[in-house]
C-alpha cells in the first residue's frame, strides 16, 4: 500500500484563510472569496470527486490513487486556512463588527461590487443572452436576501434540510449561509446544539452540510463544463444582488434575540444622509475604496501568475 505525497500548498492555504474570514461575516459568502482568487472552480472539481468512485479506491487500500483523484493536497491546504480563520481571527471579527459596523460593511461592499464587475468581465458581456443571467441573479439574490425569516420546526429532516440549504450557499458567492439559516428559523437551533453539544443534531447538521457540498458542487461543476459564461453571468448577478445585504447604511426593522443576543434579521438600505447615527463618510468610503482595490491586486496577481 503506497501511502499519498502530503504536500502544503501556501497559496491555497492564504486563499483559504479570505474564504474563512468571509465566512465569519453574516452576509458574506466564502464562495466569493474562491472565485475572486481564482480557485472556484478547481475546488467545485475537488468537491464533486468525493463520489463513489472515490470511497471504493480508499476501501480497497489505494490510498495514494485515492489523494490524487480528489486532489487531497488542495482540499487539505484550503481547509486548513479555512479552519485557522474560524479559529483564529474570528474574536477579531465579531469585535469589528461590534465596534465599526460601518466600515466592515463598507469593505465587503466595495469588495463585492467590485467582485461582481470582475466576473462579468470575464463573459462575453456585450451579448443581451449575458445580461439575462446577470439580472436573473440579481433578482434572486435580492429578493432572498429581502425574505422575512421563518420560525422552523426543530426536528432531525428540517435540521438536515437546513445544514445541506446552508451548505449550498456556502458555496453560492454572494449568499451568505448563515443567513440562510436565520431565514429558515434554524440558526438559534444550531447555535445551541453546539454550545450544548448535543451529537445527535451536530451529526445530522453536518450530514446535511456534507450532503449538499457535494450534491451542489457536481451540480455546478456540470453547469460551468458546459455553460460556464452564462454560469459566471448568474454569478456575478447574485454577487450584486446579494449588495443589498451588505450597504452600510440600513434601517433596521426587526430584531430577534437568538443565544442572549440581539440579531438584526430585517433591515432597509438607506442613504448615508438619511442613516439614523454618525454615517462615518470618510472611513466607511475609504474602506470601500479599499475592498475595490483588494480585488484589482487579485486581479493582477491571478493574471500573472495563475
């Protein structure tokens, strides 16, 4: 039995690590990190390989043959940056949050914005059949990033249907899976299977996240090997839709309090001048500025070196 060559790739690690702090904001998707720095779709390849064909050969004790087909050196690496941020920066995160709102929502904007113009760009935009795409997702993303939330039942199939729904937008960019499942009612119920530790709901959640994953991913994997401009047209119009979510300036209309603590799930944009506060107008547009920026450094560094 030959056992796998474990190689850490760096890059992939540090793309994990933006994928993982994108995923500790509420509203933001880690998914929009992969496709901005380039690894979308090589990660929806990775994914949809943990099939059938892949267990037999681990079963069988072809370990090495089983790493290489779903390309384990990548899987490893980016989990390994994804986990390090949800371990690591995720006190820092809810302390931004806390205490400058305005600018963490100011940089995800300007990020997202500047993300969505990036993949339309790479589609033949010019063609109205691209705009079709592009505003279908725009209008889907809008219109679930406007839903009122769901009280959901608190048994074993709805908590499976809601971690494989979280998990799909976990991979969706522009559609944050948390939000998910505030929407579906069931982001208190998972809450406090975790801070309890209640194994029984965590391993059905989690079969639901695992299930959708690779459900998902083989899904979208087919669409991009056979649509891939108009995939990336319905991409990039989720990502301006799922703007909605993430403009700095909200007033907000409903509040639940879920674990002792006030969430915010109802909010209208508003101007800056109608914001009711300090709208913060040089950091938050500083900030904005910064997060288009960040995504032209990607830009030139996918082009230069892949």
């Amino acid at each position: 039995m030959k056992l796998p060559e474990i190689k850490f790739l760096t890059p992939v690690y540090l793309r994990g690590l933006l994928m993982g702090t994108a995923d500790l904001i509420p509203g933001v998707s880690g998914g929009t990190m992969a496709l901005i720095t380039g690894i979308y779709e090589r990660l929806l390849s990775a994914l949809s390989s943990l099939n059938l064909n892949a267990w037999r050969m681990l079963l069988r004790g072809r370990i090495n043959q089983f790493w290489k087909y779903i390309d384990g050196n990548f899987l490893l690496s980016l989990f390994a940056g994804i986990l390090t941020a949800v371990f690591l920066l995720s006190r820092l995160i809810y302390f931004l949050l806390e205490n400058y709102p305005l600018e963490v929502w100011a940089f995800f904007f300007g990020l997202i914005a500047a993300s969505a113009v990036y993949i339309i760009r790479q589609t033949p935009w010019r063609k109205p059949s691209t705009w079709f795409f592009v505003l279908a997702g725009a209008l889907a993303a809008w219109l679930i990033t406007g839903m009122l939330p769901e009280q959901g039942p608190r048994t074993s199939p709805y908590l499976f249907l809601s971690g494989a729904a979280a998990s799909v937008a976990m991979i969706l960019p522009g559609i944050s899976g948390s939000y998910i499942l505030v929407l579906m009612g069931s982001y208190a119920y998972v809450l406090e299977s975790v801070r309890n530790f209640r194994l029984m709901n965590l391993m059905i959640f989690t079969l639901g996240v695992v299930t959708g994953l690779l459900g998902f991913s083989a899904l979208l994997k087919w669409f991009f090997s056979r649509y891939r401009h108009y995939t990336l047209a319905l991409m990039g119009g989720f990502l301006l839709g799922s703007l909605r979510q993430v403009w700095p300036w909200k007033k907000v209309l409903m509040t639940r309090i879920i674990e002792g603590k006030e969430i915010i799930v109802k909010a209208r944009p508003v101007l800056p001048w109608h914001y009711e506060g300090d709208p913060h107008y040089a950091s938050a547009l500083l900030l904005m500025a910064a997060g288009m920026g960040l995504v032209m450094v990607f830009e030139k560094i996918q082009k230069r070196y892949g």
